[in-house]
C-alpha cells in the first residue's frame, strides 16, 4: 500500500510532499550528477539503503557528496533509482526522505517549523538517544567502519557522531484527545 504525502502541519514541524521530479532531483544531486536542489534544507549527511548494501554519505566542505562507495565499493553500493529502498538527506533542522513504493519513487520534506514549546506541551516534539551500530574501527578517507558481531558492516562517516537522535514529532487526535507519534526522523547531532 502507498503512503500518500500531503502538505500538513504537525507539532514542531511542517511536512512537504515531492513530487517524481523533485525526488529525482535530490537523488541526482547526491550523485553528483545534478545541481545543488534550490533549497537544501542545511542536509550535511545521506544514509541509503540500497538492494546490496547501505551507503552513507556526508557533504564535504566544497559542498559536494562524499560516498562510502568511493572507499569501499564492495560494501557500500551505489545508491540509483533502480536499486534504492530508502534515502535520508539530513541535517540538524531537516529531512528528506526518498522511498520506493508501488509506483516508483515518493519523497517528503520534514522540517522543524521553530515553534517555542513548554516542557509541559504534550505535542512538543521528542528526541530520542541513539548509537551507530557496531564496534568502531579505523577512519579512512573520511569514513569509519562499524562491524557488529554478527559480522554485519557499515562504513559511516567519521564525522557523523557515534551518539545521535532520532526526533518523534507528535499529533492528537482531536475525537479521542489521544496524543501518537505522527513522524520521525534522523537528527544529525546527539541532542539533549
């Protein structure tokens, strides 16, 4: 079944749909074979999750995409509209989710819309502490490995902090009063 994106506004955050072009616009740029998108929503880091493998990625000081591929191609595959499940591009303020549904690629943008909460607010939005998965190894141009001891690999950016969050944004139910988790997304620093 496809989720269907709409403009919407939910606690903390704004969620906006992409359409095919949009979608294959940020896929493009993060292959470096199409322009900076007109507004890049301040993304520093890209996790694919390819058909082979998970790539991650980060942008450089040049502002251009630095792969995992490019250091080990036989881990990281290279993320195309054939072979992509799930793409994060995110930042501190945003995300844009890529995923594969019935018909082809979807996207949506989610970003934090500034509004001031009390501690108290039940739709003040939630973070949630994190840790990459796996023992630390040595950095390399730019990236670490991570090996689990199942033996599962990742190659994540060394720049990327081992501690990060996830941010739950909430919604309630104007019926029941019940307060849910309506989205959430990849933050890219620990937060408090």
């Amino acid at each position: 079944m496809n989720a269907v994106v709409t403009k919407r506004k939910i606690g903390g955050a704004r969620i906006d749909p992409l359409d095919a072009a949009q979608v294959n616009a940020w896929l493009d740029w993060l292959t470096s074979t199409g322009p900076t998108p007109a507004e890049p929503h301040n993304v520093l880091f890209a996790l694919a999750h390819c058909d082979s493998g998970v790539t991650w990625g980060y942008l450089d000081d040049q502002r251009q995409w630095q792969l995992g591929t490019a250091v080990d191609p036989g881990l990281c595959p290279v993320p195309t509209a054939r072979s992509l499940h799930e793409l994060r591009l995110f930042g501190y303020t945003a995300e844009v989710l890529i995923w594969r549904g019935d018909d082809g690629l979807q996207g949506r943008i989610l970003a934090d819309d500034q509004t001031a909460f009390e501690r108290s607010d039940a739709l003040r939005p939630l973070n949630e502490g994190r840790r990459l998965r796996g023992k630390r190894g040595d950095q390399r141009n730019g990236f670490v490995p991570y090996v689990d001891v199942g033996g599962s690999q990742h190659l994540a950016p060394s720049a990327f902090p081992e501690e990060f969050s996830v941010r739950h944004y909430l919604e309630q139910d104007p019926a029941t009063g019940a307060v849910r988790i309506a989205v959430t997304r990849l933050v890219s620093e620990k937060l408090s």
